[in-house]
C-alpha cells in the first residue's frame, strides 16, 4: 500500500480557500456510483508490460468498498481498457460512462483502481468537468512510486475532488445504507 503523504501547503490552501477538506461530505447511495478504473489483468498481475505491483494490495479494500456500495444499492462500475489495432483505429475521445450515469441520476462518482495519476486522475478530472461530484479513494488507488501517487492525490484535492480513505467511505455509505 502506498504511504500517505499529503502536501502540508496543499492543505494549508485548501483551508485558506473553503474553510473544510472535503466539499462532498455527504453521500447519497442512490445518486453515486463505485467507478473501478483499469483493475485488469494488464495492471495487475505479474509480468504484464503495465504492472503495478501495488494494485495488488488495494484489492482488498475495493471488494469492501464494492460490497458496501452493492448493500447500499449504488451502482458498481468496472471500465475496461482493451487494446488492439481494430481498437487503436476506433479510440474516439468519448465515453458511454455519462450516459449511463445520467441515466439513472448519479450525481457524485467514487473512484477506485490505477493508475493513481493517469487513468484515475484522468476519470477524475473528466468528471468534474461534467459536473459531477468526484470522490477519490486514496488507499484503493495505486501507481508505480509513492511520489506519483500523493502528487496525484494532492492535485485532485487542491483543484476537483474530494480525497478520502476506504474508512471515510465505508462509514458515510453504511450509515446511509442502515438509514
């Protein structure tokens, strides 16, 4: 598991600013959804070109983290990256994802999987640019070095994203659940 280190300025900034470090302190189940970015063979098992040793030891809080979602009635979403010269030719700078949460009126997504401050970061950033309310796990997500990853997490926390551990989570969605 990655240490956790937040930029002690960062949160300096962020208090400055808004009073409060996260913005999203109350999650609705029935308008959030559990978003798995890339927990795939390519990124998980040993050997593959884009391993991430590390992913391999936030599983477990992502199968709780899905467990409770699942308990709590919220959506469970794993994307899926495949890459092959039929799909290199059709990559196309749209998702179905929007859609699909629009669809059933999630308004906050929960992100889980790797890489920390590529993909997530990335999912992330689209999010918010979509208006949704983006909660990034901080111990369910993983990358190659624990500097790549705080980096990551201090700028979605500086800029779009709540940043909360596997507890935080846990806690809100089975207090909502047994409500």
């Amino acid at each position: 598991m990655h240490k956790r280190q937040e930029s002690p300025s960062i949160s300096n900034r962020i208090l400055s600013r808004r009073g409060k470090f996260r913005v999203f302190d109350k999650i609705d189940p029935q308008r959030t959804a559990l978003v798995f970015i890339d927990m795939q063979n390519g990124y998980m098992e040993p050997g593959m070109p884009a391993e991430i040793p590390v992913a391999r030891e936030i599983a477990p809080n992502i199968n709780a983290l899905s467990q409770a979602f699942r308990a709590a009635g919220a959506p469970v979403i794993f994307t899926l990256n495949t890459i092959d010269a039929q799909a290199h030719a059709e990559w196309s700078n749209s998702s179905e994802l929007p859609d699909f949460l629009a669809g059933r009126g999630i308004d906050t997504v929960v992100i889980v999987g790797t890489a920390t401050n590529i993909c997530c970061e990335c999912s992330a950033r689209d999010a918010m640019m979509q208006n949704y309310k983006v909660i990034v796990v901080s111990d369910a997500t993983a990358t190659y070095t624990d500097e790549e990853h705080n980096s990551s997490l201090d700028s979605m926390r500086h800029l779009f994203a709540d940043v909360v551990t596997t507890d935080e989570i846990l806690a809100e969605i089975g207090t909502r659940a047994e409500s």
